[in-house]
C-alpha cells in the first residue's frame, strides 16, 4: 500500500512551483507581444521578428504545458481526497507505488499509460 500522504505532500509541492510559474510565463508573453507591437517587426526579413516570435512561441507552449500539468496535479490531489488515488482510470488496478513516485499525478497504471496519452 502505497504512503498517500508523502504523494499528498509532493502533489502540493508541484502544485505551488506551477502556481508560482505561471504568472512568469504570462509576464514572459506579455512582454513578447508588447516587443512585437513596439516595433515595426517583419518576422520574415528582421531578424529580431524572428527571435520575438520564437520567444513568443516557446513561452506560450509552457503555459500551456504548466496549465496542464497544473490541471493533472489539482485531478490527483482530488483523487487522494474522493479515495480513489492509486487506482487506474482504466482498469482499476493499484498503480505501481514506483509509477506514482516518478509521475504522483498520474492517473493510469503503466499498462494504460499510453491509452490515457491518447484520450487527450
């Protein structure tokens, strides 16, 4: 069985370094988009264009990885408060104690790891 405390534990910690990054990664995009409209950008031909739209580009896909992610660990720390933590989605078997300490918000045993991947 596995300590569902020291996940509960880990899942807060995550959940407060996601909390404390997604303000950074809008600042980072606010500030990508307040470049792009300051200046008289030509992504094509300026190669500044270029570099704002890469920056522009990477820090929306980290929000949105961090908003997801931040979504993932608030489903787990429901699932630790309705009972049903451990258990896969899918079968519902217990997830392996050394899956939940490499991914604690998973909902899926290793066996259904990629039928969840695939649902999204």
């Amino acid at each position: 069985m596995a300590d569902f405390e020291r996940f509960r534990i880990l899942l807060e910690e995550e959940r407060g370094r996601k909390l404390a990054l997604l303000p950074a990664l809008r600042a980072d995009i606010s500030s990508a988009n307040a470049a792009r409209q300051d200046s008289n950008v030509d992504d094509e031909h300026d190669p500044e264009g270029a570099t704002i739209a890469f920056e522009l580009s990477q820090a929306s896909a980290l929000l949105n990885q961090s908003s997801t992610g931040l979504r993932e660990v608030e489903a787990a720390l429901q699932r630790l408060a309705d009972g049903t933590y451990g258990v896969c989605m899918v079968c519902g078997q217990p997830i392996a104690e050394g899956r939940l300490e490499a991914r604690p918000w998973t909902p899926y045993c290793i066996e259904h790891a990629a039928a969840g991947r695939q649902g999204r």
